[in-house]
C-alpha cells in the first residue's frame, strides 16, 4: 500500500513502532555502508550500554558471548535479537582489550543488554546494527544452545542453520495479519486408528500427547497430518511438520491449504528461494502464522505458543543436517517437544529403532491401526519361495524371474506398474566376463560404467577406456556386475513394446503419473504418486540393500520397500508386490507381513544386547592417526566411555565420490568410536568438546573431526 507521496504505508491495524523499524531497515540497506566505529569515549547508551553479542565464527575456542559498547547512535536499534556488525581480531583477547588495530567486521546477534560487563578493560564498539528486525528470540537460543551442547559444536554453527540469510526486500514488506483459530477438524481417516479420534481430541483440548505413529499404506498421510495441525491450531496454539523433501512437503501444504484454506500455513523449503523462504520465516516469528511444514532447516522454525511438533518419515536420510555440528531433525524436535512440554508426533509407513525405543521406554503412545485394517489397506506382497522354485528352478538367480513377469503383465491391463531399482544409471558395475574381476579404470582405478551408447567410460575421473584388458587372464569381453535403472528401462521396453516406460531417478524425478497402463522405473526415494494407485510393483536386486556394510542396512531395505509398496493398491483391489530377494530374510518376512513395528522392536533388542545405538550413545572422532591418538590421551572422557579402534578409514581417489566425513583424498585417516551407557551423552560431548577447543588453541596441533551419533556405524 502507498501514500500519494510515495512512501509505503502499514497494514489497518500495524503497530506505528514496528513501520518505523521496518522503514528504517529499508533506508539503512539502501544508504552507503557508514566506516566502523571504535570506542573512544565517545556517547554511549544511557541504560544497559553494553551489548552482549554471539560472532559468526564457529570454532569451539571462541564458542562464548563477547561483550561490546553500545554508541548512542544505536541505542534505539540495538535490541537482544537484531544482526549487528562487529570488529573482530584474530584472538578473542583483541576484542576484549578494545584494540583498534587488526580485527574484521563480522556479523553477529546481539543477545542480551546489560548495564555492565564482566570484563574489567575498555570494550569494543558496535560497528552496526543490519537491521532492526529482531530474529532471535530468547527460546531460539535456548534451543541452539541445547543442540550445540548435544552434538558438541559451536552455538554459532547451528545459528547458521537455525536463522535464514537476510533479504532487506522480505524485512521491508510487512507480514498479514494473523487470522483466527479455526475450529475443530473432523476425525476423517484418523478414525482407522485405535487411538486416533482420541489423539486429535487431546490436540484440540489444548494438551501435549505424544505419539508414534505407523501410518496405514495409502494416499491418505498427507491428509492426516493436514488434521493433526487444524486440531493444533483450533486450540490456539501453533505446530510445526518437518518432512523429508520437498516433493512431501507439498503434498502437506496442499492438504493443509484444502484444510484450513490460505494464509493459515507457511512452507519453509529450498525450492521456494532466499526472499521467499525468508518472507515466509519472517511471518512465522512475527505471529503472522501459526502453522509450519518444511524440511530439515524447518526443524528451527521460531513458531509462538508451539503446540504440536511433527517429523515424518525420520528414517530418510534427508533428515540428517550434512553441516556442522550434523544434527538430526528427530532430535531437535525431540528437545523441541521436552522444552516447550508440547505435543509430539512421529509418523511413517515403516518404524526405525530410534520410533520403537520411545514406545518402549514409555516417553511415547504407539498410534497403529489394527490388523484387519492393514490387511485391507496393504497389498498382496509376494516372493520367490518354495513354489515358484518348484516351477522355475532358475527363479533363484533370476534377476526377473516368472513370477515377476507374470506380475508385470497382470498389473498392466488394470493401471500403471512400479519397478524399483536400487541403482541409477545404464551398468553403473562391469567385470571380466571370464573372472568376475571388477573393472577398473588405469589412471585412477575408479570403476568402469557402459552408457547406452557401449563406450567405456571411468565413473570417477571420465575417462573413456578404448582398447581395455583384464589384469587378471588378460580377457578382453565384459559382463554386468550391477544393472541400473536406465538399463532396467531399456530391456522392460523391449520386454513391453506397446507399454509406455517412464524412469524417475536423482536426474529427473517424477511428482505423479496417470492412472493409466505404464511401466515407472524408478530408484528408492524417487518413486512418483499414482493416481488411483499403481497396479503393482516389482522390488528388484534386494541384495543391493541389504549388502550394505551398516548397521542400519536392513531397517533402511525395508522402509524402502515399504514406502514403495504404501503406493500399490491394496489387497482387496487387486493390488499386488513382487520382491527380489532371499524369502527367508528377516526384512522381507516383515514386509510379507506387513510389521515394520515388529521388526524395529526385534533390532532393537539385539542392538541392546550389543550396546549399539540408540541404547547407548556413540560418537566418531576421525583424522591422521596421530592426531587422532594425540586426542584421545588428551580428552577427559567419562570413567564409563569405551574406545573402539581405531581402525582405518576408506581412501578416496583423486576425481572419485566423497561422502560428508571421508578423508581428502590420498591421506591415510583413522577413526575411533567412543561408547557410553544412556544418561552419560551428555559428559561425553562435553569432553569432547573441551578437548577439541584445546586443541584447537594450540598452534600446529591438526584438529579431528568430531561426530556425535554418527549415522554409518558399521
């Protein structure tokens, strides 16, 4: 809105002080930055002339609060929560001594006034303050502080995570008003559940239940959730959904805006871009919104009067933060949920230990259907056994075997079929065709992959390889070692050459498909929504998931397959899975049966047995193995910590795949695992916490890299 001057107005209803601020905002982004300020007696605040700010620099060493003077100038703009401006030298003790030399200007949060310093010498001015918009809040920084503590990193890393980039456009445009509570939801399809009319009605009652929550197989979870967050809202309190990717969280948003209608939700996702996503947090701190869904970074989002906090699916790796310290959603809602004492809900197709162990220690209610209701909203899931073995001796080591085919053909009269493959590319694995040695690429010893095009080519470097031998016997010839989901595509379009064949992968991924006959090659997490449900899904090259050297790799094959098959038709339709893998499996006995609860709670058991997480708490410090050992003499672990190795990490090549915690290439790294029994997390991040910062102080002492409840202990 404008004035016949040209300077835009508030909203009817807009607080005065708050135009002003958000006036002054835009003038001091668009007006040349002023040179810093260094006290030198000049003007300061009246009241509470010291300003207590947290720097962006995350390094253990300087993880405290630095204490600098407020000029008068900035008295009025330099509230606890605004972005302000420092300069900082190359050691905390410069700042502190006011020394006016050296130093850079950083930017930084002002968290608290005071009217006195604990630091008896002359302080460091205020370079600025960005903007006037305060963006962290007192429950904020309680909340970063606790996942820093907990993950052993700095409280500057995870406000980087937790406080979006600043767009002054976004700060300049004002936020809606806040609209009234809507009533009520009805139960719709909570009423599936045993206790999911009565889980709602606690959430409109204005209680906290907490809940684990296996959802029914299905297109109706986003809808479900949709309710959770209107019972939430209907009693005046906010919530908060976290989902894995963008492609959940719009389905969330769509339900929650076919719910409750526009304006009573923000989505907070990458996709959406800086300004957006930043306008969108902005109206949440403000009030404007009381409803969030998102994905990881959401896990931070500052809602008022938090209500009810949701993760779904908390099994996806996308959950996990790759930046430091790494903290996990599940467990940053966890804190959430203890912190604000609101309600908490956990809700997948599968079930991870992490879900079975909060039932278990009583801390959550399970939230299940009962067992006629699975068998008519589940599908038939079939397997190689017995009979097909019977019919087809060569069914065993079929990549495709009979039974499959006869699947194919059968689902494709009545709708589109799934295919799943674990692997992406056309043969992502080649080998001697006489040997079965791997082939490798001369230069860097990556593997060799075969486009459609057949020429030789090394997945890590590009090189093509013209004229290749086997070091081994010296044969010239090639097999496949892996088929991937380009190749799969190819031979399903030769097998069914008046069928469609879609493909749906890291490259291009689908959102949905028609109702209509098609084959959808698809890799784990990429699988497209049909509508009116596929037909029936082939689950190929099990042994690609379940091989995995880690110890999450069954609970991951199976809530794989499970989200795969949540998307087939249930059983009383026709709709119909193929698996292939080895029947007697414990993974693929829990899918047969549709119990991905009893296949966490029997996980969780052995892992209890072994003292692996979630029953005890691990971290993971790596580096060169000096400095590793050099560490490890050094930290004051507690009396009950247990060292395992270390032992040596995998080297990578130059040009080849790194994952977040690999060793730069050519450097030989080791990696230790530190135990501890439940209760006792807490000391052992503190230690070794303390013992990094040390580290760190000293000069040539290499740091290691710390990770607490690393996800691929194996």
């Amino acid at each position: 809105m404008s004035s016949e001057n040209g300077k835009r107005e508030g909203r009817p209803g807009e607080p005065p002080e708050q135009l002003a601020l958000i006036r002054e905002s835009v003038r001091r982004a668009k007006a040349p930055r002023a040179k810093p300020r260094t006290w030198r007696g000049a003007a300061l605040a009246k009241e509470l002339p010291v300003a207590r700010v947290v720097v962006n620099k995350g390094v253990l060493h300087l993880d405290q609060f630095f204490d600098y003077a407020v000029p008068e100038e900035l008295d009025a703009v330099a509230q606890p929560g605004v972005r302000v401006r420092v300069r900082f030298g190359a050691g905390a003790h410069q700042v502190r001594e006011g020394r006016r030399e050296g130093g850079r200007l950083i930017d930084g949060f002002l968290v608290e006034r005071r009217a006195e310093s604990d630091y008896a010498g002359p302080l460091a001015a205020l370079a600025d303050v960005v903007s006037p918009e305060p963006v962290l809040s007192p429950e904020l920084l309680g909340l970063a502080r606790a996942v820093a503590d907990r993950y052993a990193g700095s409280l500057a890393d995870v406000l980087q995570l937790a406080v979006p980039p600043r767009s002054a456009r976004a700060e300049g445009r004002p936020s809606p008003a806040p609209l009234p509570p809507p009533a009520a939801p009805e139960a719709g399809t909570w009423g599936r559940y045993a206790h999911g009319e009565a889980f709602l009605g606690a959430l409109a009652r204005g209680a906290a239940p907490r809940a684990v929550w296996n959802a029914l197989p299905g297109p109706h979870w986003a809808e479900e959730l949709a309710r959770a967050v209107a019972a939430t809202l209907a009693s005046g309190r906010g919530a908060l959904v976290v989902v894995p990717d963008g492609r959940a969280a719009a389905r969330v948003d769509a339900a929650l805006t076919a719910l409750l209608g526009e304006g009573r939700h923000a989505t907070l996702t990458a996709e959406a871009g800086p300004e957006k996503r930043y306008r969108e947090w902005l109206a949440v701190r403000r009030g404007a919104v009381r409803a969030v869904v998102g994905t990881r970074a959401a896990m931070f989002a500052p809602v008022r009067d938090l209500g009810l906090v949701v993760i779904w699916d908390d099994g996806d790796g996308s959950h996990s933060e790759p930046h430091a310290p790494q903290p996990h959603a599940r467990d940053v809602l966890l804190l959430r949920a203890a912190h604000d004492q609101c309600g908490f809900l956990l809700g997948s197709t599968s079930c991870t230990v992490e879900a079975a162990q909060l039932v278990e220690s009583g801390w959550a209610r399970p939230l299940a259907a009962p067992r006629e209701q699975v068998r008519a909203a589940a599908p038939l899931v079939r397997t190689v056994g017995d009979g097909e073995l019977a019919r087809d001796e060569a069914a065993r080591a079929a990549r495709l075997p009979s039974l499959a085919w006869q699947v194919v053909r059968d689902g494709l009269k009545s709708g589109p079929v799934l295919v799943q493959v674990p692997r992406r590319g056309y043969v992502p694995r080649l080998a001697c065709e006489r040997c079965r040695t791997p082939a490798r690429c001369r230069h860097c010893a990556g593997p060799l992959e075969a486009p459609e095009q057949r020429e030789l080519r090394c997945g890590w470097c590009g090189r093509g390889e013209v004229d290749w031998h086997c070091a081994e016997c010296g044969a010239a010839r090639l097999r496949a070692r892996v088929v991937g989901a380009r190749r799969t595509a190819e031979e399903l379009g030769r097998a069914f050459p008046a069928v469609a064949v879609r493909t749906s992968g890291r490259d291009h991924v689908l959102d949905a498909v028609p109702d209509r006959p098609a084959l959808v090659v698809s890799t784990p997490g990429a699988e497209p929504v049909a509508d009116g449900g596929y037909a029936a899904a082939l689950l190929l090259d099990g042994w690609a998931l379940l091989g995995r050297p880690d110890l999450r790799a069954a609970e991951d094959a199976l809530r794989r397959w499970i989200d795969a098959a949540a998307l087939v038709r249930g059983q009383g339709e026709g709709g119909t899975v193929v698996v292939v893998a080895e029947p007697t499996l414990r993974p693929v006995q829990a899918l047969v049966r549709w119990d991905p609860v009893g296949h966490a709670l029997r996980e969780l058991a052995e892992r209890a047995e072994l003292g692996f997480p979630p029953v005890s708490r691990m971290a993971a410090v790596s580096g060169p193995p000096e400095a590793v050992a050099e560490f490890l003499a050094a930290a004051e672990l507690p009396s009950d910590a247990e060292v395992l190795g270390p032992v040596p990490l995998r080297r990578t090549t130059p040009g080849g795949p790194r994952r977040p915690g690999d060793p730069p290439p050519g450097e030989l790294w080791e990696r230790a695992l530190l135990r501890v029994p439940p209760g006792t997390g807490a000391a052992l991040a503190a230690a070794l916490k303390t013992a990094q910062a040390s580290r760190l102080t000293r000069a040539g002492a290499a740091p290691v890299r710390i990770r607490v409840d690393p996800p691929d202990i194996g």
